[in-house]
C-alpha cells in the first residue's frame, strides 16, 4: 500500500474517532496526518512525513488551546456573567440602607438583600445589578 494512501487512512480513523468521542483534538491531529499525507504525495521521505504530521497536528492543537484559553479568560465569573445569570443588568429601587450597609430590596416578586459594589458608597434610587453573590444582589448605582 502506497505511503499516501496510509496517512489519509490514519487521518480517516481520526477524524470517525473525533466524531464519535465529541472532541475536536483528534480532528485537528487528523489534520496534521493529511498534511502527512499531501507531504507523501510530494514525494517527501518517511522522516519528514512524521515530522510535517507531528508539527501541523500538534501547532493545531497549541493554536485551539490557545484560542480557547484567551476566551475564557476575557469571560468575567458565573456570578457576574449576563449569559449565566439573568439577573446581571436588572434595576431596583433602594428607598433606604441598613446600618450594616445592605438594603432589603423587592425584586422578581421576591425580598432580597442588596449590598453597594465594595467601594461605592450607599446611595438610595435606582440601581442595576452587576453581581450576585448567594442570595445577596451586589448593586451600582444608577
């Protein structure tokens, strides 16, 4: 069997073990085995068809690593994520603080406690939720 034909077999069974594992790493090394392939159909040697394999497989991989690391970092955390919590970007009215600095607050039809973002100082109208934490909406003002 031709050298070619090997490696788009090997990129073949990757790419149906991705599909039936839901990972997308042994697609991307499937796609260093074709770039192996193409390399084969080139005329390359066996050395320099594992060494494009190895470099294309394994750059897709650090390269999809790093585009996914870089996005969950720019993601603020679950209890300050609108796409997490629906309640990040709500408004309530704060008529009057404590003296511990929380207010009691009515919102979505039930009693919360409100406290001001660390740093702000209490300020009574409208604010917006910009965390929760617990069962405590952390507030801006407004």
């Amino acid at each position: 069997m031709a050298e070619p034909t090997v490696w788009w077999l090997i990129a073949g069974a990757a790419i149906v073990l991705e599909l039936l594992s839901g990972t997308v790493y042994l697609l991307l090394l499937g796609i260093g085995f074709a770039a192996a392939a193409i390399s084969a159909h080139l005329g390359a040697g066996l050395t320099t068809q594992l060494v494009v394999a190895a470099v294309v497989g394994v750059g897709a991989v650090l390269t999809w690593y790093m585009v996914r690391h870089k996005e969950r970092a720019a993601r603020p955390p679950s209890q300050a994520n609108p796409d997490v919590n629906l309640d990040i970007g709500g408004t309530v009215l704060i008529e009057a603080w404590n003296p511990d600095g929380t207010a009691s607050v009515r919102y979505r039809g039930a009693q919360w406690t409100a406290m001001p973002r660390p740093g702000a100082s209490p300020a009574t109208g409208m604010h917006r939720v910009a965390e929760v934490v617990g069962s405590r909406l952390v507030v801006d003002k407004v």
